[in-house]
C-alpha cells in the first residue's frame, strides 16, 4: 500500500521539487499537496496522510498555526510533521508536537532519509494497530464461541436428562404392561440412560403385539427415535385398530416417519426392527422386520424365524418388509433378545444380534418357568461381563403358549 505524503508550501518551485523526488524513487509514494496552512488542514482531514511536510511561512495561515489546530484535531494529532524552515527556531514546533524539522534550502538524501524514518515507524505503528485490533476481534471470536460451546453444553445437558426421563417413564410403562400379560419375560439391562434399543407392547384381549428395535447408537438422537416410535405406534393402533398385519404396522409406521424425517439426516440412525402379533386363543405368530430374527423353543428345538435383510436396516427409503405366519403349540415361547456382546450392525449372520453362546443357554433353561429364566439369564448376561466387555443394550422378551 502506497504512503501518502502531502506537502504544503506555498512555493510551486518547492512541492514540484519534493513531488518528484518521491515520485522519482520508484516506490509507493502518493503525493498531494496544499499553498497554505488551511488548505494543508482541510487536505490533512480529507486525505489523512501518512506524513505532513510542512513549510512554517505561509500565506492565509502559517505553517505553525496549522500545525497546532492539526494536532489539537483527534482525527489528524497522531500523523508526524516535519517542518520545513529557513533560520526559525525550531523550539516552538517541538512544543506543539512536530516530529522533526528540515533546513531550507534542504539536501535531498537528507530529505528522503527523515521521511523513510518516520514512515517506518508510521508503518510499523499501523501494523501493530492492525495486528492488536485483529487479536481484539479473534478474542472476541473466541470469547463467543466459547459461550456458544457454554450454552450449547447445558442446553445438551438439559435434552439429555429430559430424555433419559422420558426413556425411563417409557421403560417403566413397557415393564408394568409386561408384568401384567400372563407367561412373559422381560430383561433389560441398559450401557447408558438413554437406551440405542426400544421396546413396545399393547395386547387386547387374545391379541398380543409387541415391537423390538435396536439403533445403531444410543444418545439424545436415539432418544427423539425411540419416543417417535412408541408415539406412532400407539397412534397407529388408535387409528386402525389391533388387527392389521405386522408388515402393514411397519409400512405405515415408516410413512409416519416420513412426516418427522423428510429425508434421511443423521437424526434418524438405521434401525433394525421387528413386529410381532400373537393370537394366544388361534395360536398364530405373525412377525414381519428387518434383519432381527424371532426365536421359537418347541418342545427341546430352538427355531429361528428369520426376518428380511437389508444393509441399510429399516429406514424411511428402504424396502417393505414381508410378513410371516407360523403357527405355534402349547408350551410353546416366543423369544425375541439382543445379547448386548456381540456386534452385528446389518444383522446379516444366521443369527445376528444373539451370540450362539446365549441361545445354547436358552435351550437349557427354557424348561423352567419364566422368573426362573430370567434369573438365569441375568447370571449368564454377568457371566459374560467377565469375558467381554457389554458393548450394547441387553433385552430380552420372551412369551409362553
């Protein structure tokens, strides 16, 4: 950037002289120039130069005169003048605040270098002013931002535990309506407060439906799922009634989902699901999902009954699933687990979310009563702590023909 000087002498001879010595130099110097002292404080105002050579006799205002009114001016007090005189005493001009002086009729190497010092320090001042405002604003940067982090941590903070309140008045509605369907299990054992599985049961008099999802993590993000999943289920139920197919329950829970997630975002974690109807008095399952199996012990052989498979789990864009009928025989119970130990996202093993160590121990106790497997398996589920680390939820629903 180009240092403005501006010369004010009332000789044309003078600032034509100064004027291309500067020019001549071949640098970034802009010259402009005043005849007298009012014209050099109205050009110092307008044109804020770099630096101010100024002749001390002038016409219509002196050199001295416009130097007091210039530094007595917030605007122009800070710029350096070097007075430009003949035989004065220059004592006058150091009280009012000149920066240096030069002797008429001056040398020219001593001119250029008494401007080259002072713009040094000029330019050296401007940077500093540039470099501390630019700290100012990159402090107040940081500043703000740490106040948003601030607000952002307590407003997380506060969605957190208002989810982890919601997920357990909804575990404890899941866990007080199983506790009053004859011959059930529940089992559920949690990694954090707010659950990556859900779980959803109603029945009507011979008609049980119950609902099993397992996200691909936990957090406030699974939370807004697992409460816009119970909340559409029930609406679906009201709206439609006990009756429908699990595959069209899952069809129409997805066109609710729709409504909440336009498209896919990182909100909406892949989820894979399974929907199950039991008519206790006809004994028939129906069962549609994605990629979770649903397991039935007749007599001392385990069945697997397995469900669609998909990589990208059930989500708004994925494909229907198909619905399946079995029927089942006294004594027969319907298992539906996730064993919280083993890994298995897409749920495209035999098997997927249940280690065959856990299904082998199902087969050993399904004899006993229920509270008795459920004893069992909270002991094996401990047993396994010791082996390997709980890397999910544990949930197991279990029901007895």
């Amino acid at each position: 950037m180009a240092n403005k000087i501006l010369i004010a002498d009332d000789s044309k001879l003078v600032t034509a002289l100064i004027k291309s010595i500067f020019e001549g130099l071949n640098e970034d110097y802009e010259v402009i120039t005043a005849t007298d002292g009012k014209q050099a404080i109205k050009q110092a105002v307008d044109e804020l130069p770099d630096i101010i050579l100024m002749d001390w006799q002038m016409p219509v205002m002196s050199g001295i005169e416009a130097l007091k009114e210039l530094k007595l001016n917030e605007t122009t007090k800070k710029i350096p003048i070097i007075m430009l005189t003949a035989s004065e005493s220059t004592n006058e001009a150091f009280d009012l605040g000149a920066s240096d002086y030069i002797l008429k009729p001056f040398n020219k190497i001593e001119l250029i270098a008494r401007v080259k010092t002072l713009l040094e320090l000029v330019n050296t001042n401007n940077e500093l002013k540039k470099r501390n405002t630019e700290y100012k604003i990159q402090r107040e940067k940081f500043k703000l931002q740490k106040d948003i982090l601030v607000l952002q941590k307590k407003e997380i903070v506060e969605m957190r535990e208002l989810s982890e309140k919601l997920n357990q008045t909804i575990s404890d509605v899941d866990e007080v309506l199983e506790n009053s369907i004859a011959e059930c299990l529940f089992l559920s054992k949690k990694i954090e407060n707010i659950p990556a599985n859900f779980f959803w049961i109603n029945k009507n008099e011979n008609l049980l439906l119950f609902c099993a999802g397992f996200l691909s993590k936990n957090g406030i993000n699974a939370s807004i799922i697992s409460l816009a999943i119970h909340n559409f289920l029930n609406e679906i139920i009201i709206e439609n009634g006990m009756h429908l197919l699990p595959s069209e329950i899952l069809q129409l829970l997805k066109d609710k989902l729709k409504t909440l997630f336009a498209v896919e975002t990182s909100i909406f974690k892949i989820i894979d699901i399974v929907f199950c109807t039991i008519d206790t008095e006809s004994k028939i399952l129906q069962y549609a999902g994605i990629n979770v199996p649903v397991f039935v012990m007749k007599k001392d052989k385990m069945v697997e009954l397995k469900t669609d498979k998909s990589e990208i789990g059930y989500s708004i864009n994925s494909v229907n699933s198909s619905n399946h009928k079995v029927f089942l025989a006294k004594d027969d119970i319907v298992y539906m687990m996730n064993d919280g130990f083993k890994i298995n996202r897409t749920g495209l093993s035999d098997t997927g979310y249940i280690s065959e160590e856990i299904l082998e121990i199902v087969r050993k106790i399904h004899t006993k009563d229920l509270p008795k497997q459920k004893e069992l398996l909270e002991k094996a589920f401990e047993s396994l702590k010791h082996k390997s680390s709980q890397v999910n939820d544990i949930l197991v629903f279990a029901k007895k023909i």
